[in-house]
C-alpha cells in the first residue's frame, strides 16, 4: 500500500497536486496530516491522534510526503509528525518488530 501523506492545512493545494501527480499511475491512498489532531512533542491531550495516523503509516509499503516550503523548511505539521514517529520506541505492528 503507498500512502500519500500531505502536511499542507490547504487539502488540495499545490502540495497535493504534485503529489497526486507523482503518484498519478499507482493505487495509492491519501492522508491529510491537517484533519488529525497530533499533539507536540512532550504534550499529551485526551484527543490526541498521533497513534491512529501512527498505525495507518505502519502498514504502509510506501510513503511519500508532500509539505509546502515556509522559511527553507517543511510545516509544522509533518515537523510534528515526524517528531512524534521519532519517539516510538518499537512499531506497533508485531510483525514490524522483526524488521528492527
């Protein structure tokens, strides 16, 4: 499975477009980072969703991120994504566990 994982807040936006375009002959499913709500690093609310996206990501064959560019740097949102990935210690996925 390929998941295009777009951390743009505009869901159809230049970022999605290209990848949409990258992706244009291949099965593929989308993921918008800006209809989850990820906490910051360090924070924790009751309403986090990071794990959902987390599990969804970890059965993916293939990951492509698409951002828009803010001062030389990706978003916020995939900078808060990816800290997050960051900090799990082991995959969730049993089967993921022997691939470490």
């Amino acid at each position: 499975m390929i998941y295009l994982v777009n951390a743009s807040p505009n869901r159809n936006g230049n970022s999605f477009k290209l990848g949409h375009f990258f992706l244009r002959d291949r099965d593929y499913e989308a993921l918008q980072l800006v209809d989850y709500h990820i906490e910051q690093y360090g924070q924790s609310a009751e309403n986090d969703q990071f794990f959902q996206v987390y599990e969804q990501l970890s059965q993916a064959d293939v990951l492509v991120f698409t951002s828009p560019i803010y001062w030389w740097s990706f978003s916020g949102l995939l900078k808060t994504l990816l800290d997050r990935v960051a900090d799990v210690h082991e995959p969730l996925l049993p089967e993921l566990r022997t691939q470490i």
